[in-house]
C-alpha cells in the first residue's frame, strides 16, 4: 500500500504512484500539496522557521469537535495526515471571494511582496477561528473604548488586539520584507467570525480519525493502529525513527536527507495523548503537542506556563511534543532543564514491559540516554505538589523562536526564610541538559539571604562546565548562571518570599 486520501479544501485528493503527486516516507505534506498545483504555500526554510508554508489542519478540539490548527507543512510528512483534512490559503478563499483575513491583509497593504503572505494568512486564520477569542473587555464586560491611551497601553503591552487576536498566533511566521506594522493592522481589524462561515461551522463537528497507514519502499512509513503495533515495529526494525509533530526530523529529513529504515508516526495514539493529576503525581503524555498541554494545564504549572511562550512559536508548538523533545536527547531543547527542575521522571516502554527513570538519570552524553531502541516514551510524570516558587530564564539572540545559549529553570520551597528545597534544572552550557545538584546542596538548609545566594551562585557558575560554541562564550554562560540566580533572589525577596 503506498496511497493515502486527504481532503485538501474541501475536495479529496489521492496520493500515490498513478497520480501527479506521489507519496514516500519521506515526501513533506508542503512538496505533496505544491504537486496538486496549491502553490500558495511556500518553502523558505525548510526547517520551521520561517512559517512560509503554514496550512491548517482539522484537529480535534477535546470536546468532540474541530480546531483549525496551523502548522509548517514543510516538516509534516504527508502520511501523517492520511484520512485528514487541510486548508490552504487557496482553499481560504480566492480574489473573487475574499476570506476576511485576505481582505483585511490586502486593504491594510499587508501583503508586502507576497511571498510570505499565504503562510501569515493561514497562521491567521487559525487565530480568526479560535472558539475562545472575544473582543477585550472591561471589568464591567463592556467592550473598552480601545482609542484611550491608557487602554491601548495595556493591550500592546500583552500583544493582544482589542478583538482578542494573540498577535503570538503569528510568532511563527517571519516577513522577508519586515512591514510587520500593516499585517499586525490586519490582525486586529478583524471581527467575529459570520454565522455562516462554512469553516466555523466545521468546528463543529469531529475531526477526521486517523487511519492505519504504511508506505511501502527502500524507506517505509508506518502510522500503526494502535500502541502494540508500533512497539513491535520498534522491536522489528532496528534504528526504526519515531515522529510525533517532526519539528526535529523534518530539518533533518529536509536539509540533510536524511532517511530511516522505518519512520514511525505515533502522534495520533491514544495511550500518549492522556493528561492525568492524580493526588501525588501529574502525567503528561508524551504525544500531547505543546500547544495543546498548554491549553489544558490553563497556568497550573507556573513553570511550564513560563516555558511555552519561550519554545520556539506557535507553529512549532502546535507541532512538538515533550515525547520528542526529550527523546532526541538534544543538549539545547527548552523542555529538559524545566521538567528537571520539576524533579520529572519518564516512563519507557517497550514490548518488554514499561520502566520509570527519574529525567535526572536520562541523559548519557550528546544525544545519547538509557532509552534503547525498542522503547519510547509513553508518559512524563511531574511529582505534585509543586515547589512554590519557580523561575525560567532563556537566554537567545531573539525575543521568540530561537536557540537557547543558556537556559535556567529553578524551582524552591523557602518557607521561613530558609532553604527547605531546591531544584535546578540548566541547558546549553554541556553535552546534556544539566541538574544542578552542586547547587543545590549549597543552598538547602541554609538562610536564603545574600550571602548564601552569592556564595551559590558562584557554584552555579561552574555546573556543567560551560562550553565555547557559536551561540555564545563559556565566559558569558558562566555568567548568565551566576546572574540567573541572582535574578531569582532578588525577585523573591520584592515579592516578600522571605516571610
């Protein structure tokens, strides 16, 4: 079997070796709708970067219906959305029709050269179309007067219009030609979505289930039916590659040509899509993309809260998975140092049964672990409660979607003015996300005042033998260590932490 069946704008297309847009493992959902003749979305990174080549997708909703999700098309393999259903900008509407968000980034003259427009106007729309987005309310529930300065103030300081457009939907998409100011205009002139918005309407109603899918060749692609079947093809094909949203094995698959004996899509499984707070521990599926954690913890984990408008953008975040995240065993991804500092532990699974490691007993060198081949990760489990107190500090040449230099998640109980305990959790300053188990021991037990953080600090300077690369110096890291904690005490003690 080598086809698959996707319903692109509303009509199905085919995809196999009779058609003029075939399908192989490694073919991305960008290259097999740029075959139909869609060529709206654009490859300008290759890499999920750039948001040039933004579509939506039907997801669903958790509620039994459809959320209209944007992601980069240029990462996903097309098999992934097997038995899907896509959205392009052509798809959105055309010059005789116009979608309003077309409308608005055409009056508003925010098409600019036009390359990036497609990707910017789908990223758009999936914000248009976002079930919770009201217009901005005062305390009353009346709609503000948004002319005042005193209320525009307070709305571009959150970077929300005052129709409730999250100016982040768009943190994704980078505009060659840099006239961000008429597309954040169109962003905020649109109003509620018409009664009779056929993709509205859609929402509705349940997103497509997935389907068993294989594509068959020198490099296959499996979406297995269910959790046993993609254990054993783990057990059955050694160096077998899991994806869940691809952000880490697009780039490869796309810049490096890389391939895989057996690429394995798992995002869909049921068994890690599950979000469980128990009395004594939160689990976390690994397959859950980030976005969607987010909605579903609504701020509960203040540090994972802290995190996610930090991970790279929301195109990337509707995509990636803490499951894939930590399974490449990168020294630089943003989740690792926060579920360290969380104390977070994970569950492997296999045909051979399921174990739990503490994250901290995880890594074994440059994106290498204790995971073997024949295992994934099913779960991440936080234990509860929580430390009070928590801090995540990202340090990067950009405000949004970029690399970490360093990286410093703490967490603490300082009840009484004393250290009870303390978690630190650190990345991009070694081969491995790092627990900053020297610090810590400098600081338990002793009174958190200056002294003691100073002293500390100096410690944390030295963890994980801060290295020299292009992102930045050891000498700089050392002391963005130093000075993360420093950070850390001085907001604790304006906030009265201390009593």
């Amino acid at each position: 079997m080598t086809d698959i069946e996707i319903t692109v704008n509303g009509e199905q297309r085919r995809g196999d070796a009779s058609t003029a847009a075939p399908v192989t493992a490694a073919t991305t959902t960008l290259d097999w709708l740029r075959g139909l003749g869609l060529t709206g979305a654009k490859e300008g990174c290759a890499e999920g970067e750039c948001g040039a080549c933004s579509v939506l997708v039907a997801r669903p909703d958790g509620a039994g219906g459809t959320r209209w999700t944007a992601v980069n098309s240029c990462l996903v393999p097309v098999g992934s959305l097997d038995g899907g259903e896509v959205v392009t900008a052509e798809g959105l509407g055309g010059p005789t029709a116009l979608h309003p968000v077309q409308h608005e980034m055409a009056v508003r003259g925010g098409s600019q050269c036009g390359y990036c427009t497609p990707g910017f106007v789908c990223s758009m729309a999936a914000e248009y179309y976002r079930p919770d987005r009201r217009p901005v309310a005062d305390p009353d529930g009346t709609t503000p007067d948004t002319g005042t300065e005193a209320v525009q103030e307070a709305l571009d300081a959150h970077e929300v219009g005052p129709n409730g457009f999250d100016l982040h939907a768009l943190s994704g998409n980078l505009c060659r030609c840099t006239g961000y100011r008429p597309i954040r205009d169109a962003a905020y002139a649109l109003g509620e979505v018409g009664a009779d918005d056929p993709l509205a309407a859609r929402r509705g109603e349940p997103a497509p289930a997935p389907s068993r899918t294989v594509i068959e060749g020198e490099h296959p692609f499996l979406r297995p039916a269910d959790l046993a079947e993609a254990l054993a093809a783990l057990a059955e094909v050694p160096g077998a590659v899991l994806v869940a949203g691809a952000t880490d094995w697009g780039v490869e698959n796309n810049l490096r040509h890389r391939r895989a004996p057996l690429l394995v899509a798992i995002d869909h499984l049921p068994e890690l899509r599950g979000l469980h707070r128990g009395e004594n521990v939160l689990e976390i599926g690994a397959a859950l993309t980030l976005s969607e954690i987010e909605q579903r913890l609504a701020g509960s984990v203040p540090l994972l809260a802290d995190l996610f408008p930090q991970f790279a953008s929301r195109l990337i975040r509707n995509g990636a998975t803490l499951g894939g995240n930590l399974g490449t065993g990168s020294p630089i991804g943003d989740s690792p140092p926060v579920l360290l500092a969380l104390d977070a532990r994970l569950v492997l699974t296999s045909v051979r049964g399921e174990r739990e490691v503490p994250l901290a007993e995880y890594f074994t060198g440059y994106r290498t672990s204790v995971r073997t081949d024949d295992e994934l990760i099913r779960a991440v489990r936080v234990p509860l409660p929580l430390l009070p107190r928590t801090s995540f500090l990202k340090v990067a040449k950009r405000r949004f979607d970029d690399i970490s230099s360093v990286a410093v998640a703490i967490a603490a109980d300082l009840d009484g003015g004393v250290v009870r305990q303390v978690r630190i959790g650190l990345g991009g300053v070694a081969a491995t996300p790092v627990r900053a188990h020297a610090t810590e021991a400098a600081l338990e037990g002793r009174p958190w005042d200056l002294e003691t953080v100073t002293a500390a600090a100096a410690v944390l300077a030295g963890e994980g033998t801060p290295i020299d690369d292009h992102r930045a110096s050891a000498r700089y890291r050392a002391a963005m260590l130093e000075q993360s904690l420093l950070r850390f005490y001085d907001t604790t003690s304006r906030e009265g932490a201390l009593v």
